[in-house]
C-alpha cells in the first residue's frame, strides 16, 4: 500500500495529538499500556513510564506475549484491549478538524465500478515451489521441505500441511473462492498463485500506476479472474485503479459490501515508519467494518518473523541442541560474550522452557512496526476467538525490497547462515505460504486451547526459533560478517 508521508486527500486516518502534538512514541506507550492493564498493571505501568522508547520498545512487546502465555483469557484480553486503544485513540481528520477514527465511516463513498479481469493460462494443477532457480514439484517439493524440517527452519506442522495438500491437487482449484486481498501487490502476498490456481481476487491497493501495471499483468497471465475497483473517468486502467485506505476507507468498506460471493479477506498491507500504523489501523478498521457486515468473515494474514513469539517445547529442545553441539561456537562465545558483558550470543532460551519464548525484534525496524504488525495479531486473535477460520502463519526471514532497503538488516541477513538462520528468496517464500494458505482454506484451522498455539501453528521460522542464540544477541556479529559478503 501507500508508502509516503500522507495520502493528497484532505481528510484521513491520523495520530491523535497528545500533549500538543502528534506523537507516534506517545501512542505507543499509551497502546501497550491499556492493552497490558487488565492482566499486567506492572506492565501497564512499566510501559507508560519508558523514557527511551524507540530503543526500549522490545522489552514492553515481549512482555505483551508473556503476559498472555499462561492463561487463554488473559491474552484474549490483551488482543482486545490493543485493538480499543488504537480505534479509541486513533484519529480521522484533516486540515478543518478531527474526529473518531469511526467517522472516517460516515463520510460519503467515492463513484467507483468495478473491472473484472479475466486470465487467459490454464490453471496450476500441482504444487509448484520456485527454490534456487528451480521450480520443483510432487516428491521435490516434500524433499525440500523434509529437509527444512530437518535442519530446524520450519515447525513440523508445517510438513503435515504441505503434505495434505500434495495430496488433495483438487484443493488447489480455487474458482470456488473469492479473496479480498488489501495490499494486493504486496510482495510476499498470495496474490499471483490465488489466481494461478484459478480463483476470483478482490484487489484492494493504493492508487499508483506502478503497483496496478504488475497487479494487472498478474491477472492476465492468471487462470482466475481480478475484480479492480476503477474510477469512472477516462484513462489507463492502472492509472484508475486503486482505493487508498488511509483517506477513503468508506470507499473501500461500500465496494466491498457490493460483491455479492462470500469471501475471505486477507491484509498485506504494509509501509514505512509511522505510516506502517497508519495503514495497518485503516487496514483493520475496514477490517471489523466488514465483519460488522459479515459475521463469520475468514481472515488471512502472514505475521513477521522478527517479533515475539511463544514456541513449543520441540524449538526449545533443538535450540538447546545446537547450544551444545556447536563446537566453533563454543570456541567463539566466551570471549565474546566477555568482551560484551553479556550482550552477544546469549541463549535463546532458558533449557526446558515450556512454551518459550522468543524473541526476535530487530530493533533497527523500529516501534511502529512491530506495532503495526502487533494490529493484525491481535485482530487474528479476536476473530479466532468467536469462531471464524483464521490463516495467519509465521513467515520466514526474506530476501525482500523493504530488507534489502534496510542496509543493517540486509547485512545480517547475508551472515545469518553462520547462525543456523536460513533466508528465503521471496519467490519461495510467496509460493509456501500460499501453500499453506490454501491448507487452511480446504482443511480449516479450528482454534488451538491457547492463542499462542494458534500463532505457532505451522510457522516457518527460518531458524530463528530454533538457534543457539537470542537472534538479537546473534544477528548483529551476523551483519558483520555479512557486510564484506556484501
């Protein structure tokens, strides 16, 4: 989606002002705080009270996850209070004034019709996975993912999954479903295999003839077919396309009221900085404006891998497992560890940990996203709990352009290797998690006993969960190593 400081419309989603002026430190605080404050006043307090915010954010999200691991309730109630103190405090206005962020959906909706595309290639029958510049299938495909589960990169669900898919093909014909998909051109969404696989795409991104030009292309040379929300004057198609959240979420709520299939929604959406919120705030208030509409609505999203996260017992171990029998890295952490205080290669987790939980935020990213990425989880976690099927899966550590944008991050994924880290191309990534997204369209995903269950659920980690180390204690030696590679 939109990815500049703000849409040219005069009214949009907005920080709220607080003390004069809009702080997107202060929302956060405030966010993690009231969602803490039912089950962890400490917390609560704890966070309202951090002084140094953009380089102390991690401790306050981590404990948003502890705080929740040990009773199901507790964690509901965490996911439930972050979304209010967003929509509560979050703010539509513009330059005449401000109101609720509700009001954005009292605004008049902007004449649009829709544009259906049809794809003229036949459908994908069988699982294609693109790896190294192959494209495997059939037994490659369960090969290579046998040996991800092997080395430690991916949760064990993750083969059960695949498996089951391998061996329903017919799951893949998907001219059965409709998908909204908001931040269709999103690089690892599933856009492009939805509609290789033959199904109808609602396609919700920002207008911008670039981002319309590949969503456009993808369709043509699919075998479904791509609903395009267009604006009626004259032009090119890409130059009419696209519904911008952040200024005209009514926009996009009345055209999706006008499909008459049911369909599953997935969000994409994503930005830089303080706009990551913005987004991902007008993303989910469209979101529960259509469940309003939709009870029942499916959900699907994909969760980063550089956030916190409670793990099974099986990551603690084989953690736990390379901690013991890597022999360089006996050698190597001592002194390093000393030279540090502490700071470098320091465990993972403590041994028998049950869930544990890991921790891998990148502090360079920064609070807003892992705020924004915090928004979709806690919408997975509220909708599981009346019901309705949600795919929401860990993704891996990824080779794409917002990492390859951030020179810290890019160096330490090239040396991550050297900590049993694997990073994925993007075209493998986008073709797995599509996979499984297709396994839970078919098969359901019925709620685990805890919602930390339900986010580990069939999670490729890359390895982040299961090495040695605390990622963030690891990965910036790994961006050393990395930047010679480089």
């Amino acid at each position: 989606m939109a990815d500049r400081d703000g849409p040219p419309w005069d009214r949009f989603v907005a920080f709220p002002v607080i003390a004069g002026r809009r702080s997107t430190s202060r929302l956060g605080r405030a966010v993690v705080a009231d969602a803490l404050r039912g089950v962890d006043p400490v917390g609560a307090r704890a966070a309202e009270g951090e002084t140094h915010w953009r380089s102390g954010y991690p401790t306050h999200f981590r404990r948003l996850v502890e705080a929740g691991v040990t009773a199901p309730a507790d964690a509901l109630e965490i996911a439930r209070g972050g979304l209010a103190a967003l929509h509560g405090r979050m703010r539509w206005g513009g330059p005449d004034g401000e109101g609720p962020l509700s009001a954005a959906f009292a605004e008049a909706a902007r004449p649009l019709h829709t544009e259906v595309v049809d794809g003229a290639a036949p459908r994908e029958r069988e699982v294609l996975l693109p790896w190294r510049g192959r494209v495997l299938s059939g037994a490659d495909v369960r090969r290579r993912v046998s040996a991800w589960l092997n080395d430690g990169k991916v949760d064990p669900t993750v083969g059960e999954a695949i498996d089951r898919v391998l061996a329903n093909p017919d799951w893949l014909d998907l001219r059965d479903v409709t998908f909204v998909a908001l931040g269709a051109g999103a690089e690892l969404g599933p856009v492009p295999w939805l509609l290789r696989w033959g199904a109808d795409v609602v396609a919700v991104d920002r207008p911008a003839r670039a981002v319309w030009t590949g969503l456009l292309a993808a369709a043509r040379k699919g075998a479904g077919r791509m609903h395009v929300p267009m604006s009626p004057q004259a032009g090119p198609p890409a130059d009419r396309a696209g519904i911008d959240l952040l200024a005209e979420p009514v926009t996009a709520a009345t055209w999706l009221g006008s499909m008459p299939r049911d369909f599953v929604m997935g969000s994409y959406v994503h930005a830089r900085a303080a706009l990551d919120v913005r987004l991902a705030v007008a993303a989910d208030a469209l979101v529960a404006q259509v469940q309003a509409q939709r009870p029942g609505l499916a959900l699907a999203l994909l969760a980063s891998p550089t956030d916190v996260f409670a793990v099974p017992a099986e990551a603690v171990r084989l953690s736990a497992r390379a901690w013991d029998t890597s022999t360089v890295s006996r050698v190597v952490r001592a002194p390093m560890r000393a030279l540090s205080g502490g700071r470098l290669l320091t465990r993972n987790y403590v041994p028998g940990a049950q869930p544990g939980i890991n921790d891998s935020v990148i502090v360079h990213q920064g609070p807003n996203y892992l705020l924004a990425r915090r928004i979709q989880r806690w919408r997975a976690t509220v909708t599981r709990a009346t019901g309705a099927n949600v795919s929401g899966h860990v993704a891996p550590p990824t080779r794409s352009r917002s990492v390859l944008g951030n020179r810290a991050l890019a160096a330490a994924y090239v040396g991550a290797h050297r900590f049993g880290i694997e990073v994925f191309d993007p075209d493998t990534a986008r073709a797995l998690m599509a996979v499984l997204l297709v396994h839970d369209l078919r098969a359901g995903r019925p709620a685990s006993a805890s919602p930390w269950q339900d986010e580990a659920d069939a999670a490729v980690h890359g390895g982040l969960w299961t090495t040695a180390y605390e990622p963030r204690s690891a990965l910036g030696l790994a961006a050393l190593l990395g930047v010679g590679r480089r």
